[in-house]
C-alpha cells in the first residue's frame, strides 16, 4: 500500500511533467490557474477563520502573480506588457490588503480580474499560439 509521502511525490513527479512539457501559453495558463486555486483557499480559510492558512493561500497566490510579472517581457510588449505590470502590482496590492484586514471582497476582485485575463487567454487561436511559439525558437 501506497504511503502519503509516495503519494505526494507521485504527484509531485507528474506535476514536473506536465510542466516540462508545456509551451509557454500553457504555463501562463497553469499559472493563472494556480492563483485563481491559491485565492479560493484563501477564501475558504478566511470565512471558516482559519488565519494562519488564508495567509498561507494569499503568500502563494501572490507568489504565482509575481511569477507572472516576472515573464512580462516589455520589449517586445510595450503599452501592454506595462498594463499588465500595473495590473498586476495592483493584484498583489489587493491581496495584501485582503490579509491585512481579512477582506473577502479584495479576494473576489483579484480573482474577478484573474478569471477575465485567463478567459480572454483560453481563447487565443492556435495560429497565434504556434506563430508565438515560432518566434521564440527562431
């Protein structure tokens, strides 16, 4: 019989996997997935007054969009790589302020703004997609 630890490594083992084999579209969807997960917990733990885990969830979730600040790339972005900066920065000022004073409405906003960004990238063609992939490895 399986223990928890095998289990966890298991999964660990496939979640590396899964990572090592997306294109760069996917992990910016991934990511934005793991935040959207990150705040839900949060919310969870603060409406049943777990504190110390609601900050565990807001520290991960702030983590993952500052993961997604650091692959902006403002070179080849311009206005819309700096929008997303802004946005960004004002995600994790949200949160913060979502911890600090145990603010659900702060929470719902961030994963309002995360769940729209992620819905527009969920529906870029796959011509772009491989058109982007294309100029990366050329």
């Amino acid at each position: 019989m399986n223990s928890q630890k095998e289990i966890k490594h298991y999964q660990q083992v496939k979640i590396q996997e899964t990572i090592n084999s997306a294109s760069p579209h996917r992990l910016v969807q991934m990511l934005m997935e793991g935040a959207i997960e990150r705040i839900a917990g949060a919310s969870f733990h603060l409406n049943n007054k777990n504190y110390s885990e609601k900050c565990l969830f807001i520290s991960k979730a702030i983590d993952i969009i500052n993961g997604l600040r650091g692959s902006l790339n403002f070179e080849k972005g311009g206005e819309i790589a700096e929008d997303f900066e802004r946005l960004y920065e004002f995600m994790v000022r949200r949160l913060l302020e979502a911890n600090r004073h145990n603010d659900c409405k702060a929470l719902s906003e961030v994963s309002f703004l995360l769940k729209d960004i992620k819905s527009a990238w969920d529906v870029i063609p796959d011509a772009v997609k491989l058109e982007h992939q294309a100029s990366l490895n050329g």
